[in-house]
C-alpha cells in the first residue's frame, strides 16, 4: 500500500520534524562511540548478502 503525501502546505513542517527525528538518533548514536569497522571480507560478505535484497525471488 503506497502512502499518501500530505498536503504541499504540511510538506515542510513534516520535512522539519523528519530532520529532527534523525538529529536525536544521530545525537545518540555519536554518544554510543565509534562502531567497530567490518574487515574487507566481512564486508565482502554483506555486500554479497544483499546484492538482491528488495528483488523478487524466483518461484520454485
């Protein structure tokens, strides 16, 4: 079901209130510290995990 955008008069302030959302998660990630960085591997390894991520998968 696709969501319907609010009005352009309320677009704004929803933009406005999205951006706040996103500063206090950023905000508390920053306190939580530095994330452990993935090897190249590791990293090699998600890539490939969601190389189809979001495509339809074949019927069996």
């Amino acid at each position: 079901m696709r969501r319907q955008r609010p009005p352009a008069a309320k677009r704004p302030a929803a933009l406005a209130i999205e951006v706040e959302h996103l500063a206090r998660l950023h905000l508390a990630a920053l306190a939580l510290g530095e994330p452990p960085r993935l090897a190249e591997g590791e990293m090699a390894q998600v890539i490939e995990k969601f190389s189809a991520y979001g495509q339809p998968q074949p019927r069996r």
